[in-house]
C-alpha cells in the first residue's frame, strides 16, 4: 500500500492515507484544526460532508464577521475549555495566575518518516518504511505553551496512533490537570456502543448498548488498567462480527484511564480517551514537556472481525518486542492450581519427571517458593529461595529441567510486599501510604512505591540477580492488589501524580529487564486479566488472562478478549474438575479445546492423574505441537458468541489461507436442540475444502448454506474440525 501524509495548501486539508483508510484534518483560518474525517480512504476529500454551519441562539462564536462559525458545531482535533465547545476538553491546564484558559493556534507541521519515539511510555515500533508521522504544533504566545499532536498511519495496517505532547516555553510551572491521547468528533447517525466490563475470574465481558444523550464513561482509577473496564471503546454503523462499520479505541499505558463518549444536543459524538482526570495532574516547570501515552484508533469496514484483524495485527508487527513475533511459548505445566502454596523440591522434581514423560516442554513454579510464604500472608519482598521447602536451592530444579531439555520458570509478584517480611521490617517508608492514615491492604499485603528511583533501583538489581543466578527462563510477573492510597511517604509531588509516576516506574523497571534480558519469556499477569492492556504487551508477549479455568465461563472471557487480543497472546490452562473457581465439572476434551484456542498450558496435578488420562494427556499435547503454529500465526474469526447464544464457534485460518481450525462449544444440553448451523463466510467461494472427517464442500457452501455441527449429549460438550483446502477443484 502506498502511504501519504499530504498538506493541500489550496483546501487546507492534512490527508494521511495508505489507501485503504484516510484520516483527514482541516486547518481552519490557518489557525484552527478541525476534524473532517476518518474511515475507509477517500480520494480529493472534497469537504462535502460538512455540517451547514448554523447561527444559533445560544452559540458564541469570535467575529462579528463570522458569527456562525461556532465551535459548538466545529468537529475538532483538541478541543479546549472556554472557547464555546461546551463538551469534554481534551486538554485543561492551571496556569502559574491560576488562570485556566489556553489559546493555542496553529503554528506549523512536520512529516516524518516512521513513528514517534516516547522515551519513557510503551509505544508503537515501526522502521522508517513502515509508517509515516504528522506533527501538527501550537502555540498559545500569551501562556507560552506549546501543544504537538501527533498522528501515525501504516504502510501495513488500518491503524492511527495519536498522543499529544505539551511544552511549557514560559519561565513558570504550570498544571496539567487532565490531558487527553485523542478526541474525535463525529455525526451520530444511530451507531451503537460497544465496551467491556468486568472482574477478577470474569474478564471481558462485552456489551453493546445505544448512545444516548449525555456522557457515558468508562476506565480505572485502580492504579491499573484494570479487569472492571478494559481501555477499549467502538462505535458501529449496524456492525456484526463479519460486516459493518466499526470506529475502535484502545490505548497503550496500563495505569488509570478513561474512556469518553458524548452526545450532544445536536447529535454530535465525541469519542475521547486517555489518562483518567480523576487520578491525574502533572506539575510542568519552564522547559518541560510531558507526553500521553498513545491511542491507538483502528478502522474496520469488515465488522468486528475485521477490527480485531488489525489490532492483532497491530500488536504482532507494531508493538510486542520484536523478538517474539515469531516465537512459539513452550508448553508449560504451572503448580499453581496443582498445590497452591505446598510447593517443595521433591514434589517438583517429580512434577518435572512426569511432564517430561507427558511431553511438556517447561515446569512453572508458581506463587510459594520464597521465605515461608505458606499463604498470601507474608513474605512478598523477601524473594530468596525457601531452605524448608528447597533445602538444595533451585539448583536441582533448574538443572533437572535443563538435563531433559525443558525450561524452567518461576513466579514473581515484584511490585508487592508483605507487612509480614524482612523488607517491610527494613524499608517501612517504600510502602505506598498516606504519611497520616494507615496503608490498606488488598489480598493481605501492600504496594511499593514504585514512584521512587531507590524502589525501582532495588527491584532491577534484586530480579536481575536472581535471573544471572538461576538462568531461569521464564518469569511470570503477577500483581494481585490494586493501588488505593496513591500517595508516597518520601515524594514531594502532587498526590495526583501518583498513579502515572508508578506507571512511569514501573516502565523503567521493565524496560531495563527486558532489554537486559531479551530472550526471557515474560509474562504478564495481576490475578488473570487485572492488567491486561496493549501497555504491557510491548513488553510482554504474554498474559494469563484469568483465573477462571473453568471449561463455561472461560468461553466468554477468551471471546470478549480477542476483541483485543490475538488468542495466542493469552495463556490458557487445562486444569482439573471440579473446577476450582465454580465447582463446575466439563468434560476433559472441552477443557482441553478451550485450551487450544490460546497459548495452551496446563494447570493440574499431573502427579495424580490416572493412567488413561495421562495417556490422553501425552496425546493432546502432541497434537498441539502441531497445531500451534496454525494457532500462532493464524487469522483469528469469531462466529458464534457466548453473549448471545447457548455456543461458542471460532475459527483459526492459516496465514495462507489452506488451513482452517474450526472450534465450537454448546452448553446446556437441550433434547430438542442437537446442533448449530454455521455459516462460515471467510471461505474461498470457488475452491474445496477437505475435512478431518473426510468430506469435501465447496467454500461457497459453508459459506452460504452453511455447516451443521452436531454435539454429543450432555452438557458442556465442544467440537471441532479441520478444513485443508484443495488444491485443484474437481
Ligand atoms: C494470581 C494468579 O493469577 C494465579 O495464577 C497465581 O499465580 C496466584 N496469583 C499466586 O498467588
């Protein structure tokens, strides 16, 4: 695709393009930018759809000239306070005279070729062939402040990035107090909203709801991105999951966000998302500039499939570390679920004898390896090995592992401590507190003061030389509280700077380990999907999406998360039944179906299981050694949706579309309702597709008439099918 950033001096239109999307801004006056469009690309935007600027009573405009050019109508790129808008600003500061009013006006552009680089947030890679950046500047003369809004477009994807950046040229501080990735205005013509909500063990629920007039919003104050709200919104014109129209929102930060959207009473939308002003200002002395983390904006013409296409495509090539693109995560047995905190050399060393023999490729050590950790009472801080529960050190572990050719890792909850530890006892002041209330707890410990360079010191050396000691190869990064207080007891800033300053800390520290560290296998957790954002998979290529291992409800989760989520970026364990989280018992194979739609992995105590299942175990991990690199790879299509129906069906599709795996779940049994018809519209119309069952149908077939997939009696029973296309048509 051939990729342009263009300024057309005759209409003043900015045209970023890779000709499949255009996004297009309109410098008004040579003052103003206006918002005019963003979708499917156009070609010689002629203006056309541009509301009729209207004189109303109650709208103020600047010139007694132009007395209908309101910005109450204006669709703009940061819209401000106090300029007759009326809606959310994008951007509020308090300057040194206490005086909240800005004026910034254009002042030039720039282009450039690949993406911006923030230095201390998580954000998009590209090469200078990739992607194209717009810089749009300006300047406020009388506050002496500059704004940069930042727009980038790929060569590859149906992608914009924008953040914003503010500098203050004046010789005072000023305050920040709410500063928006992106706004963007548009026409409500009956679209629908779509959002997720959720909690722990039940991430990612999804819910598509009218607009109505007012304010609906979204996001986090949890310190966290966080599993109550993910940092996601759409809008759809009568979107399905395979047609549509879909305008999608997510960001790259893992802290406090907000999502925005606003109708107002002339039927205009604004979309807006970004820090969380509730838990956010920033001090901005002379000389000082500030960046927001990115937004990331895709647009789909292909329904929610197509949206989730190129955020997973996004993340693949734009934002995992570069090294992982590519990677195949080892098949892993976790002690978690199998003993909880019971962990000891001798169980494990026949933990790692066993999945040899099953034909795992690692062994994780989960949460209880350290200091007398026997419950989630103490010792988070103290990350030495046990001498209790491993007399030998780790050595044995590691070496054992290595000698049979499998990885060895281990669990981690670095951002915590525990008021019962050695650490607590010596460094009191790293808690995060109030220096006037007592600190709460959440999940019996408290949060450290990541804030602070000394923590954040402390943290690098302290991981780093258990990694150069133990070689391990994995490390699972937990975080099982959120923050409360956001207040540090040695910080002489503002209490709301708390929150983005333990992100920014957070960043260093993982910046550091990974760039240190680049062949370790990270990944991401805070009790499943507490924390789960495009923020963290730019340093880790992988999440543990839920606590939930249950074969019902984990259904939805992996559904609602692939909005965002390409499967294989989340983790999923065949654990044991009844389950541990619902009491609920599902058949093995469903279990072990569900796994395979993500990066699979078990959870159970393989040290327990009988014969027969061992055997069936030994050979579901066999077959997913093949099947992986399909699942890695693969196009992901949702087809069926939990949200709506009693089933689930999805299906993978090779990177050369020859390959298909078809994946479907029903629930509850029915004795009047045996089976689904489902259509498969992704297909080839004119070739044939071979199935693992032996039958051949045409693509045009499946597609239209469809396929009926019959399940067995009972409840919770899956299927699934392989589809080879043929080569030659006969
Ligand atoms: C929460 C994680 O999600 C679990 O998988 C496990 O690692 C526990 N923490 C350990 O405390």
């Amino acid at each position: 695709m051939t990729l342009s950033i263009t300024f057309d001096s005759t209409t003043n239109y900015f045209h970023l393009t890779n000709q499949s999307i255009s996004y297009i801004i309109e410098l008004l006056d040579n003052r103003y930018l206006i918002h005019r469009y963003w979708g499917k690309s156009v070609r010689n935007y002629s203006g056309a759809n541009r509301l009729p600027s209207y004189k109303k009573t109650f709208a103020s405009f600047q010139s007694l000239e132009q007395d209908n050019q309101s910005f109450e109508f204006l669709p703009q790129e940061c819209p401000l306070s106090f300029m007759g808008d009326y809606k959310e600003a994008g951007l509020k500061l308090r300057l040194a005279d206490q005086s909240e009013m800005l004026r910034p006006i254009f002042h030039s552009y720039n282009i450039f070729n690949g993406v911006p680089n923030l230095p201390d947030l998580p954000h998009a890679r590209a090469t200078i062939d990739e992607a194209k950046t717009l810089v749009l500047t300006l300047i406020d003369s009388t506050s002496r402040v500059q704004l940069d809004l930042f727009y980038s477009i790929f060569k590859d994807n149906n992608t914009i990035i924008r953040s914003s950046k503010l500098t203050n040229l004046s010789s005072d501080e000023f305050e920040i107090q709410h500063f928006a990735s992106a706004t963007i205005d548009t026409l409500y013509q009956g679209q629908q909203l779509t959002s997720f909500y959720g909690s722990h063990q039940k991430e990612f629920q999804l819910q598509h709801t009218s607009i109505t007039h007012g304010q609906f919003r979204i996001g986090s104050s949890r310190g966290a991105s966080g599993p109550q709200y993910p940092p996601f919104i759409a809008i759809s014109d009568l979107a399905h999951e395979c047609y549509g129209e879909v305008r999608a929102l997510t960001l790259i930060y893992s802290g406090n966000h907000t999502e925005l959207i606003e109708r107002d009473q002339y039927d205009q939308l604004r979309l807006q998302i970004g820090l969380n002003p509730e838990m956010f200002s920033w001090k901005l002395g002379p000389k000082e500039c500030f960046s927001t983390p990115q937004a990331v904006l895709v647009y789909s013409d292909a329904g929610f499939n197509g949206m989730s296409h190129q955020f997973h495509h996004f993340t693949r090539h734009h934002l995992l570390p570069s090294q992982f693109k590519n990677e195949i995560a080892p098949i892993l047995i976790n002690s978690w679920e199998m003993t909880y905190f019971d962990v000891n050399e001798e169980q494990m060393l026949q933990v790692i004898e066993q999945a040899h023999q099953l034909g795992f490729e690692a062994v994780v050590l989960d949460d209880g390896w350290f200091s007398g950790r026997n419950s989630s009472k103490t010792s988070l801080g103290d990350w030495h090995v046990d001498p209790i529960k491993f007399p030998n050190d780790l050595t044995p572990l590691v070496n054992s592992c290595q000698q049979k050719g499998m990885k060895f890792g281990i669990w981690f909850e670095p951002e915590m401590i525990s008021a019962q530890s050695q650490l607590c006892k010596e460094k009191p002041e790293w808690i995060v507190k109030s220096p006037y209330f007592p600190a709460y707890y959440g999940r019996n410990q408290y949060v450290l003061d990541l804030t602070q360079k000394e923590v954040q010191d402390w943290l690098i050396q302290t991981l780093s030389t258990f990694i150069e000691t133990y070689h391990v190869d994995y490390i699972k990064w937990d975080m099982n509280r959120h923050l409360v207080e956001n207040e540090s007891q040695l910080a002489h800033f503002l209490p709301k700077e708390f929150s983005h300053r333990y992100m920014l800390g957070l960043y260093r520290v993982l910046n550091y380990l990974t760039q240190q560290f680049p062949n370790l296998l990270f990944e991401n957790c805070s009790s499943g999907g507490g924390r789960l954002d495009f923020g963290m998979l730019y340093y880790f290529p992988q999440t543990w999406l839920s606590d939930n291992t249950d074969g019902l409800d984990r259904q939805a989760i992996q559904y609602g998360a692939s909005y965002l989520f390409h499967p294989y970026q989340l983790t999923g364990h065949v654990s044991a039944v009844p389950n541990h989280q619902t009491n609920r018992t599902t058949p093995l194979q469903t279990r072990m179906d569900l796994a395979d739609s993500t990066n699979m992995g078990y959870e159970l105590n393989i040290l327990k299981t009988s014969l027969e299942d061992n055997h069936v175990i030994a050979h579901h991990i066999n077959r997913y050694k093949s099947l992986r690199q399909l699942i890695q790879t693969s196009r992901f299509y949702r087809l069926l949706s939990p949200f709506d129906h009693n089933a689930t069906a999805w299906l993978f599709e090779s990177e050369d579309k020859e390959n298909y795996y078809l994946v479907a779940f029903r629930n509850t049994y029915s004795v009047s309702q045996t089976g689904y018809l489902l259509r498969i519209p992704y297909l080839d119309d004119n070739a044939y597709y071979i199935t693992s069952n032996g039958e051949s149908y045409t693509g045009s077939d499946l597609k239209n008439a469809g396929l009926f997939i019959s399940f067995e009696k009972g409840d919770y029973q899956s299927y699934t099918l392989y589809l080879k296309k043929k080569r030659e048509n006969h």
